[in-house]
C-alpha cells in the first residue's frame, strides 16, 4: 500500500487501486483548485490545495469509522465483508467528495450550469463518466458496490439506512470534512484558531439509535471535545473565512470569473460536460485573466483591492437588527445606483455557524446519555458554551475605489442616520 507523508496525519496509506484513483486526471486537477480560494492573498500560506484535503477526509473518515465500529459492532450486526464494504465505499466517498470543486472552490459554486446541483452534483457525474469511474466500479465489484453507489453517498441519494450511516461520517455538522479543513486550514494560514483535539473527537464518537436508524452520536463526557471543535470552526469564520480581505478578493473574483465565463461560454455557467469542466482550474483561470481586458482582472492579478470604508456593528436586540438590516438594503441598492460596480461593493453575507437541529426538530448531535445509552440529547441542551452559536453570523461591508472612497463614507454616514431616525 503507497504511503503519502501528510503535515496533519502523519502517513496516509493508499491501497494500489485508490492510488490510481488519485493519478487520474480528474484527481490530479485538485491540485490546481486551492483550498481557501483567495485567502492566499491575504496569508501569504494559504496555497494548500483540495488534493491534500481530500485526502485527509479520507484519512479521519476511516478513523472515525473504525473506532465507532470497533465500540459498537455488536449492534450494526455486520458481517466481516459488509464491514469491508462500508469501509471501502466510506473511503472512496470522502475521497472523491471535492473532486467537482471548481475554480477557486466555493467562490464559484454559484457559477455551475442550472441543471448540475452544485459541485456535488458535477461530483456526481465525474464518478460515473470519467477515468475514475473503472476504477470505482473495479474496486466495488469486489464488495458489491459500483460508481453510482459512491456517487449516490455524495449528491445525498444513499437510500439504505447503513449508507446514510457512512454519509454522515463525511457529510454532517460533525463530520471528517470539518475535522480535515479545520486544522489543515489553521496550519496553512498560520493561525491558531483552527486547532482542537482530534484524537479526544475520535475517541468519544459513538452510536446511538434514533428515528429507526444507527446514527453517530457523541459519548456523555466527549461534550467538551465537541465544543472545542465547533468554536474553533466559529473562530476560524470570524477571523479567516470572513476576514475583510478575503471576502473583498472573493467578490472580485466572482466578477472576474463572470466576464470570462460571459466571453469563453454561450450559457455564462461553468461547461456541464465533464471533460470540458475539469479543464477549468485556478490556472486557467488566471491565464484568462491575463487575456481579458476588465478592472476586476487588474484588481485581481496585481493586488489592488477595493478598501473597506464601512462595517456594520453589531445589533443588541433583535429590533434593532430588523431596522439595521433595512437600513443597510436601502443604502446598498441606492449606491448600487449611484455608482459603476467596480467603484463600490456591498457585501452582505450571512452564516450559521452551527446547526443543532434539522427542519424536522431532530438534534444534528446527539449526545448519549451516561447512565443510559438507549437516551439521546440534542448537544444544544449539554453544551452551554455553544448553545448559542446557532444565531447566525452576519456582515455587512462596504467597499470602495479610493476615488469615490470619502464620498460614499459621507453619504452613507448621512443616509444611515437619516434611515434610523426614520425607523
């Protein structure tokens, strides 16, 4: 089995046939597709790339699935080759889960053609019509599973009971995705804020039964290892993912992606054939933003963003945040007339960094009860400290060209007071 040395987990071992996987040309393009889109501009570091991520969830997806199992085989009911199988399909899944990622990650995944769900749809397709798809069906048909199967853990179509279980693994609000990126993007950038204790996570990882189903679940007195992920997550938004720079080189981004998208397509979407979507990568797209004549590829190319002139502060009851937040709509459409959109940018976002509950009331974590396993909590009522994190995290940002920057700072002053004295 091939060994691949990783700063995160120490060695990561391949069998021959994940190996190939990894040398198709579909994988090897995640070299090309980095991990935190523009943040490189910001932390100089920040270069890691989807290849090593995907390999990582890998890495934590058969960790978690092997000490979960190991504590409650007796309730799965297993055989020897369905545990091979399910471990096999759980590793090719976390494998391949970003392998539809495009150019610069999440910036662009509102840029895939209408009728691709996203780039786990694109994902979908990649393993059923590509270089990888022989391979995935090579490997499955030993275990009695093929390339749909693995596509199906992915875009969310795993209908049997058992492979919703090894989906949450990978696809969840605890999952090895998370446990990967954030420490992998804390390493890179150069931050602390990412950091928690994996190998705690690992070991109170349990299974509790709910709904008519096995689900994972956390053990009583794991709580506390839990929390420590989920705030470094909430860290990690607030002072990374959400930094002013970075959203600022994101937003220009979009606009330079949608220029070239606009000369290089007739749809102004990402291609929604397979062979002609994973030629689209960062390099390509910074090549064609050498070709192009636009504002946003000066901007982008040699670091010349827009500056913030104006951040809202937080709201302290929910009154006044209904008011600011229709104040801030009013200013932004009127600037939006004012002004070309390469002068000013309004950046409204919203995030929840945490959800405890799914549309049907059942907990996203469940937390075992101590003195009996047969009862579950949701991880909202045993975890004071991230109780209240479910509240969104909002900004909004106001940014300018340094021609227009004292004018747009006066008028939104004026208007913001005005709009408030109106409310």
């Amino acid at each position: 089995m091939p060994d691949i040395r990783d700063p995160i987990h120490g060695f990561i071992s391949l069998t021959k046939d994940e190996q190939r996987i990894v040398d198709t040309p579909e994988f090897q393009r995640l070299r090309r597709i980095r991990q935190l889109a523009t943040t490189y501009l910001l932390y100089p570091s920040a270069e890691h790339t989807r290849f090593p991520h995907s390999l990582g969830v890998m890495q934590v997806s058969s960790l978690v699935f092997d000490k979960v199992f190991e504590k409650r085989k007796d309730v799965l009911g297993w055989s020897e080759d369905e545990r091979k199988k399910y471990r096999q399909m759980l590793r090719l899944a976390s494998l391949l889960h970003d392998i539809a990622h495009a150019p610069f990650s999440h910036v662009s995944d509102d840029l895939f053609d209408e009728n691709v769900k996203g780039h786990e749809g694109m994902a979908g397709k990649i393993i059923t019509n590509s270089n990888v798809t022989p391979i995935v069906d090579k490997i499955g048909a030993e275990y009695g599973f093929n390339s749909s199967s693995i596509a199906a853990l992915i875009t969310g179509n795993a209908f049997h009971s058992d492979e919703r279980l090894i989906a949450d693994i990978f696809a969840s609000e605890l999952d090895s995705d998370k446990m990967d990126y954030l420490l992998r993007d804390s390493l890179y950038t150069g931050v602390k804020y990412g950091n928690f204790d994996l190998d705690r996570v690992l070991n109170v990882l349990s299974l509790c039964y709910r709904e008519g189903e096995w689900k994972l679940g956390v053990e009583y007195d794991g709580v506390e290892a839990v929390e420590g992920l989920i705030l470094a997550r909430y860290f990690m938004f607030t002072q990374v993912y959400l930094h002013r720079t970075r959203r600022i080189y994101d937003n220009i981004m979009i606009q330079l992606l949608k220029e070239i998208l606009v000369r290089d397509s007739s749809t102004g979407r990402l291609p929604l054939e397979v062979q002609d979507f994973i030629k689209w990568d960062d390099y390509s797209v910074i090549e064609k933003a050498k070709e192009i004549k636009s504002p946003w590829a000066d901007r982008f190319l040699n670091r010349v963003h827009l500056k913030c002139i104006w951040e809202s502060e937080p709201a302290v009851t929910r009154e006044e945040r209904v008011i600011q937040r229709e104040c801030e709509l009013q200013i932004k459409d009127e600037l939006e007339l004012k002004y070309k959109p390469y002068q000013v940018i309004i950046d409204r976002y919203q995030k929840t960094p945490m959800k405890f509950a799914l549309s049907d009331g059942s907990p996203t974590i469940s937390v075992i009860s101590k003195n009996d396993p047969t009862a579950i909590y949701s991880l909202k009522d045993r975890a004071p400290v991230v109780a209240k994190l479910e509240e969104p995290i909002y900004i909004c940002r106001i940014y300018t060209d340094s021609d227009v920057a004292k004018d747009v700072h006066d008028y939104v002053k004026m208007r913001y007071e005005v709009l408030r004295r109106k409310n």
